[in-house]
C-alpha cells in the first residue's frame, strides 16, 4: 500500500477529539509538509538548474495533474503573471477532466492515461518546455500519460510524487519526491502531501523567477500591477528600492506603465524611462547590472 494511503497509527480516534485538539493535531500534521520539502531541496535545485536554460530561451512551463494536485498546478500557473509579469502563454496547465474540473470534480478523468497524453500533444510540448507533473500516488493514471508524451516530445520533465520510488519521479528526468507518509485523516491527500506540493511549486517556480531577474534584492520588482493594490505595491517598492518620496515615484512609474524595474534604473540613474528600458534591455532585466556605470544608455 501507498504510505500515503496507510492509515494513520495515531489519533486514531480523531473524531472524539474536543475541537481544540482536533485544530492541534490538524496543524502540527502539517510541520510533516515542510520536513518533506527540507528532504526534496537538492532535487529542486537541480530541477531549477535545469528549467532555467530553457526558459531563457522562451520555453514554457506547462503543468499536469488531477484533482488537488492538478488544481495546485493550475493555481501557480495563473500567480507567475501578476507576480513576475511571466506571459500568460508560457505558463500552461493541464487538469485531468479540463478546466471545469477545477470547480468540479470529474469522477474518473483521472484514470485516463490516453487523455493525458492526448491533452500535452494538443498543446504542442516540444524540447524547449519544461512539463511539471504532479501526482501524490506518483502514478495516477492521465499524469502517467502525460509524462509519455512529454518525453517523446524530448521536453524536460519534472516529477512531484509525495511517495518514493514512485513511477512519476523514477521515469521523469528529474524526481521532486515529498515523503509526507500516512495522513491524520486516512487517505486525504488534500491535506500535507497537497500542502507539501504547493511549496514544492511555490519554491521551483520562485527560484525559476529570480534566476531570471525578476527579484532584486529581495523585491519583487517584475509584477503586473493590474489592480489598485499592485499600484501601490508597485510605488512602495520603487521607494524601498531607491529611498526616493511617493511623488517621484508615482510620476516615473506612471511615465513607464507602472514597470517596477524601468522605474528604479531611471530614478537611481537620473535617465528617462526609454534609457533605463534600454539599460535593461541590454543585460536581460538585471536591475544590479543596469545599474552599473555605462551599462546600456548613456547617462
């Protein structure tokens, strides 16, 4: 049996837990999550290592998985944009049933292998993507199919399985394995081992954006600012990054279409809006490096 499907040997009469205790043992279940993400980081890294070439070249990061897992995928497919301003194109995910299975469950979409494999054709994975596969068994079924397909296109494939020597991480090129063991409530997946992959994803896709410039220092200085709460995260980040007053802030950052980055390098520079894109331009977004004396635009 799956040691993610054993039952549990403790709390073993959870149901008669008064709720103090059941919210207790709920939450120190989930400390379970983050020992399995200490155990997968040398697995990550290698897996970022490997991603970042083909990003740099315009890959894409395209996501498979089915019920929970599939929906975590989805939900850090469509935060890369307001996040790192990633192209929407370049982050695609795929959930066993489609998109209306993010809302509701489809009873067996899972344990089609064919369609998994017919769903990564139909987007036209090729060598330059990295497909992330996600499955707590490591062997359902629609994510299985894609994995074939994946390889067969030559892209990288990236495993995520909360159960070791899995199938998924054993025939991916690169196996992300989250050792959540058994779970509080039998069986439910949903609860660490989906904890466990949504840091797995959240920390690949993080270190994938500040391999690519998206970060500087430790602001996230490539968001989208689509909404009036980005615009001011946007205008509090150009003053962190700068030490300049709201108003500079906001007079540059509107000159540029709210672009966090273009904003600093012409304020920290003294250049306009179209030099300090072209700095940036020059050195593949780094803020430190168009920062530089002479890099890009003339002062």
């Amino acid at each position: 049996m799956l040691k993610t499907e054993m039952p549990s040997g403790t709390h073993t009469e959870l149901d008669l837990y008064p709720t103090v205790d059941l919210i207790s043992v709920l939450v120190e279940d989930q400390l379970g999550a983050v020992n399995a993400l200490r155990g997968a980081a040398a697995a990550l890294t290698a897996a970022v290592e490997a991603a970042l070439p083909r990003m740099l070249e315009g890959g894409r990061l395209i996501y498979v998985g089915a019920g929970t897992s599939g929906r975590l995928g989805v939900l850090d497919s469509v935060e890369l944009y307001p996040t790192f301003s990633w192209p929407r194109e370049r982050a695609v995910a795929l959930l066993a049933g489609g998109p209306g299975a993010m809302f509701i469950a489809v009873e067996g979409a899972e344990d089609d292998f064919s369609q998994g494999g017919i769903d990564v054709e139909a987007v036209h994975v090729g060598p330059g993507d990295v497909v992330l596969l996600l499955a707590a068994s490591g062997a359902t079924p629609y994510v299985m199919g894609a994995l074939a397909a994946a390889r067969a296109a030559d892209a990288l494939t990236i495993g995520f399985s909360n159960n070791v020597d899995a199938p998924l991480t054993q025939q991916a090129h690169i196996g992300i394995e989250l050792d959540t063991g058994s779970e509080v409530i039998s069986g439910s997946t949903r609860l660490k081992a989906g904890s466990a992959q949504k840091m797995a994803l959240n920390t690949f896709s993080s270190a994938l954006m500040v391999r690519m410039n998206k970060v500087y220092g430790n602001l996230m200085v490539d968001l989208k600012a689509t909404n009036a709460k980005l615009v001011r995260r946007a205008v509090a980040l150009t003053q962190r990054a700068t030490g300049c007053d709201e108003a500079q802030a906001q007079r540059t950052l509107h000159a540029c279409d709210h672009q966090v980055k273009v904003a600093i390098v012409a304020i920290q520079r003294g250049i306009d809006v179209a030099a300090a894109r072209a700095c940036l331009d020059g050195v593949g977004g780094n803020v430190r490096r168009a920062l530089e004396p002479g890099a890009g635009a003339t002062e």
